[in-house]
C-alpha cells in the first residue's frame, strides 16, 4: 500500500531545534497539573518529531485559560526530505509564532462566521442555500439547507469536475459556477460525507453575498482583530510572506487505495498538495476550506473563546448560545463515505468521542478539527483545554498513525477530567 518512505534529517540533540516560550508558560501546578504532565506531552510530540515525518511542529495547551505548554521543534523551512527542489533554502528555525497553514482545520474557524450571520439574524441554518444564491438551487440541489453544508450532508462532496488542475483552487467565481451547475441524488441531507473543498466554497460565498464584504474581511472584523490575532487570515498578506511555513512531502509515498480514497477526499493528487501550498499563488488566495493561516497560540485563543463562551479579554465574540448550537452535535456516529471512518459532526466541528477519538480517551464532550492528516485543533469542556498542535509534514505515512495517536492519549492523559 506504500511505496519507499523519505524523511527529514533530525539531529540526535533536540535542545539546538527546540523552542520554549518560558515566559509564556504559567506554573502546571496552578493549574491542576504537574511538571510531569506537561512534559510528558512534550516527549510524545518529541516522538513523532524523532520518526522524521515532521520537519516542523508547534503546540500551545491552554488549562483553565492559561498557557502551560508554548512550544516548537524542528525547522519552518529549508529542512526537506532528500531530493526535494527546496534543498538550497536556508534553514529557519520553527519558532512558536510561525504562522502555519491549518488546512482543514480552517473549516471550524469558517463555519463560525456563518454561525455569527445567524446569530445576527441574518440567516438561518435551516435556510436552503439557494435562497441566498439562486444559480445553486438546481439539478437536484433545491433541498440543501445551510445546515447540511456545515455538517457535511449537502451531498456534493467533490468539485463536479474530473481531474481538476490545482490551480482551480485559486480561482473562486470559477469553482462556484461549477459547484452550481453541479447535480447530486443526496440532497436531501441523509447521507454524511466529508466535503473537504466545496463546503468551504459554498459558506464563502453565503457570507460574502450576506454582507457583502469578502470572506476575508469578516474573518478578521469578528474573529481575528477581536482575538488580537497577528495571523489567522485566508493565506497571508504579501508582507508576512517571507514568515509562513513550508509544507513538505514526507514519508511513503501512498498506492492503491490509500491514493484513490485520499484523491477523492480532496480532488488532487495527495503528493501534491505540499509544493501547491508553498506557491505564492496559495497564499494570496481564500480558500475557505483550507488555507487559513495562524500561529498554534492563535488557533488556541480561538478555542479558549469558544469555551469561555463567546467571551476573550472581556469582550463578546459570540453569544453564548451560538457556540452551544456550532458544537451541538447534528447526527449520530456514523461511517463518513468520504473518509470512511467513523465520526460525529456539529454544524462546523468535528466531535469527539467516549473511547478514542481525534482528541484523545474519554473526549466526548471535546470539538474541533483536524487538517491534512496531522493537524488537529480542539477544545475539551470537561478538560478545560484549549490545543492547537500544528505541523509541516503532509505525509500518510503508516508511522504517523501511531505518533499522532500517543499525542492526542498524552494530552487527555495528562489533562485530568475537572467537570
């Protein structure tokens, strides 16, 4: 099922690529933790990095709404796999506010300006889409509601299109007339398949035609400037282009089905997707789904917002309520027929589970997001935490499997039920 594997070079001294924002991080025992804990999540990130899978990681855990572990190991660019073209780059150390793509995890940031037009009174999820843009109400997608696109039940999972070029992505009115003229025989919301491209174009457009402004500007009027985020916004402005992480292919390569099931998630060729992402082209564009960018500190004060709820620094991002609804659970554990796992969905956050999940044992109360493979984003009620952990390697890599899987068991571990 895979081909050779290719990894990074990792020094056998981790201490030379390692950075800790010891000013940042407030006593474990203030907060219901130990050194030990902490430090025991560390090590299981410092595992993965050891496989060689990952160039660059970053991670912040916020406990009670305070920062116990801000961290980053490895290197943001210039340390590639061999025989990758980015070989005479420069190395740059990873530090923990390098701004990193999210990817998919871009989709729970997303979803929460579509939750905001509700809460304005703008909206309503149970509107069909079509109400709001007309072209879209057609060939068997007159049915779809708001609702099923942000729980992945809109039944048009795929750009309707074959073998489409990469640089479709940057070309917005261009997937929207395609989504519109598309056609579906799942309209109707009974089947969950993870739309990991068109969901995010659809919400884009409903926002931008609600208000008219773009995507962009409402992502930064009601969540990044209220989050005095320096970062989270669609790819980067021109000025902060020099700052982004690479993203790099790693590990072994995948063949038949991991390929075709990975290719049908996201209608491009997995192996592809990291030298698309490092184009200049990926990082002037909006892509709703996918390329928001933000420092892992950020990404965390997003999900402490949302667990605090609505509220950061004393102001009010959202009601109360509008993050009950975004986390509400909007269907029963079910096999997904584009990632063909078993998982929960929100209208905007994937949710966790009693045994294992995204997010760790005994995590069911836990929501958020992964992105391309190993990125995973979430807050835990029950825990009190806030994670972010982001990272370069786009690699399906059978080792990642069990790296990530010791990650996501150390930080529930070590992060003991309070509520």
């Amino acid at each position: 099922m895979f081909k050779k594997a290719n990894t990074v070079p990792v020094p056998k001294n981790l201490g030379g690529v390692t950075q800790i924002d010891s000013k940042a991080e407030v006593s474990p025992y203030d907060v219901s933790m130990t050194r030990d804990n902490v430090e025991a999540i560390w090590n299981s990130v410092e595992s993965f990095y050891r496989t060689g899978l990952q160039p660059g990681m970053t991670m912040v855990v916020r406990r009670q709404g305070e920062i116990v572990l801000k961290r980053s190991i490895g290197h943001a660019r210039g340390n590639p796999p061999p025989q990758h073209p980015d070989q005479d780059v420069d190395q740059v150390l990873m530090t923990p506010d390098t701004p990193i793509c999210l990817f998919s995890a871009s989709k729970a940031i997303t979803a929460m300006l579509v939750h905001k037009l509700q809460e304005q009174g703008k909206l309503d999820l149970n509107d069909t889409v079509g109400k709001y843009i007309p072209e879209f109400a057609c060939n068997g997608k007159e049915g779809i509601t708001i609702a099923h696109v942000l729980s992945h039940r809109a039944g048009v999972p795929q750009i309707p299109i074959s073998n489409p070029h990469p640089s479709l992505l940057f070309k917005w009115d261009s997937v929207i007339d395609l989504i519109n003229a598309g056609y579906t025989k799942r309209g109707d919301g009974s089947q969950q398949a993870y739309h990991a491209i068109v969901g995010g174009y659809i919400l884009g457009e409903l926002v931008q035609r609600i208000t008219g402004e773009s995507i962009q500007a409402n992502l930064q009027k009601f969540i990044a400037k209220p989050l005095n985020a320096k970062y989270l916004t669609y790819g980067l402005n021109p000025e902060h282009h020099d700052s982004a992480a690479y993203n790099y292919s790693t590990g072994a390569l995948p063949v038949f089905p991991i390929n075709v099931l990975a290719k049908r998630a996201l209608n491009i060729d997995f192996e592809k997707i990291a030298s698309i992402s490092n184009s200049t082209d990926f990082l002037n564009a909006s892509i709703p789904a996918g390329n928001i960018y933000g420092t892992a500190d950020e990404v965390s004060r997003f999900y402490q917002m949302m667990l605090d709820g609505g509220q950061f620094n004393g102001k009010q991002l959202f009601e109360a309520e509008t993050i009950k609804l975004a986390t509400k659970p909007a269907g029963g554990l079910s096999i997904d027929q584009t990632l063909m796992i078993p998982i929960r969905f929100s209208t905007g956050f994937m949710l966790g589970e009693n045994l294992f999940s995204l997010f760790g044992v005994k995590a069911r109360k836990a929501y958020g997001h992964l992105g391309l493979i190993n990125i995973v984003t979430w807050a835990d009620p029950a825990r009190d935490i806030s994670v972010a952990f982001l990272n370069t390697g786009k690699s399906l890599d059978p080792r990642s499997v069990p790296a990530l899987g010791k990650i996501l068991v150390s930080v529930s571990s070590n992060c003991s039920v309070l509520k």
